[in-house]
C-alpha cells in the first residue's frame, strides 16, 4: 500500500501537515474576503423632518410647534405612509431632470454595453427606508444607493416631493413639515464593511485550521492502526 503509506509519512511530519492545512486556511479566508470585501459599494443619503401642526389663529412662523397627541399621532402615520407610498416614489422619479438622472444611473453605466441598455432612472431610486421618532415627530429618510452624490439626491427628493404632497392632502388642517437635517454625499460607503468583513475571514480562517489540524490528527491515529495491522497467514 505505498499510497496508504505515503499519506502517513505527511501525517507523521506533523510541521508538515500544520502548513498545508495553514495554506488551505488562508486560501479559505482569503477567498471569503475577496468575494464580500470587492462588491459594488453601497452609499447611504439621511435626511430629517419634523412633523409640524400651525395653529389656525396665527400665520406667524414661530407658532408652528410640535404637538404630540393622538390627532398628531395619526398625522405621522399618515406621513410615513406617504413617504413609503409607490406614488410618492413615481413622483421623485418623475422630478428628475435629466443631469439629474445621469447622477442616479452613472453607477451602472459602466456595467452596459449602451445607453439602451441603461435601466430607467426610476429603476435606480434606491432602498428608501423610512424611520420615526414618534415623541419628537421627527422622520428620517435613508436612502441607500451605490453613488454617494445620487443617494443624497433622491433623499431631497423624497423630501421636497412630499412636502408638496403633504400640503395637496392637509391643507385644511395646516400640517406640514420642516427639514432639520438635509442628506449629504457620504464620505464613505456603509456597505461592505471592509473590517468587518476582515474580522470574519481571520475567524473563518481559524476554524479551518482548526478542524483541518484536528482532521489531520484523526486521520493519522487511523492510519496507524490499518498499517500496523498485519493479518498473520499460516503456513503449513
């Protein structure tokens, strides 16, 4: 059995066999980290509004306070409705003029082969989601995209469009909402998270090893005991 024999002879050289398994590790980490850490970068625009009711009596700006009761309560719905509605999002793809919509579809116009073959603008709005702070009826618009410039834009967007929408529903209840924070190109991409990504390949990269040495001892207590079992033949 020379075959049987030469893998116990690598068994055997136990810094041998650490390294090979060593180099499997790595190949195993380094191939995880390849495939998450060189995706596409994904970019993420946040823009804040506070949900604001003017009181009927008064035009002057500074009675436009935040109140936080039921009726208020049912406003925010309303609002968070409306932002996450299709409407609204057929009308941020609609605002778009066409510099605009060049900034949203530049991400993928590297990855066709014409402009025929580009996806239509508002195929390329992004994930929106949408979260509220329901005691400070403040709203936050995060959209994430894979240009930093097109997801604060299409943030903007959304708030400019439903500003507008917003005064069309409730104009006899004189609700609407300011802008605290507008959405600005991010600096840096939330997605991939290159450390975390790296964390993860240096663990997987350690368990590899691991239950690769712990194979490799097993296997060589095996081999072992099929080599040094020897069926005695009798002769006559």
């Amino acid at each position: 059995m020379p075959r049987l024999a030469g893998l116990v002879g690598v068994l055997d050289d136990r810094r041998k066999s650490f390294w090979l398994a060593a180099i499997l590790s790595a190949l195993v980490a380094g191939g995880y980290y390849c495939r998450n850490a060189l995706t596409t970068p994904l970019y993420q625009g946040t823009a804040s509004v506070q949900l604001l009711r003017r009181l009927a009596q008064s035009v002057d700006s500074r009675a436009d306070i935040p109140e936080n009761d039921i009726r208020s309560a049912e406003d925010l719905n309303s609002l968070l409705r409306l932002f996450s509605g299709n409407r609204l999002r057929a009308d941020v793809a609609a605002s778009l003029a066409p510099s605009e919509q060049k900034i949203v579809r530049r991400s993928t116009a590297t990855r066709h082969v014409s402009d025929e073959m580009l996806p239509a603008a508002g195929e390329q709005l992004g994930a929106l989601r949408v979260i509220s702070l329901r005691r400070s009826l403040v709203v936050t618009l995060s959209v994430v995209h894979e240009d930093a410039e097109a997801a604060a834009l299409i943030a903007n967007r959304y708030v400019e469009q439903g500003r507008t929408a917003l005064r069309e529903i409730t104009k006899p209840r004189r609700i609407f909402f300011r802008v605290i924070d507008p959405a600005t190109p991010a600096r840096y991409p939330i997605a991939p998270d290159l450390r975390r990504i790296l964390l993860m390949s240096i663990g997987l990269g350690l368990v590899t090893l691991i239950c690769l040495v712990a194979t490799a001892a097993v296997l060589r207590k095996f081999m072992h005991m099929r080599v040094s079992f020897r069926p005695q033949v009798r002769t006559s």
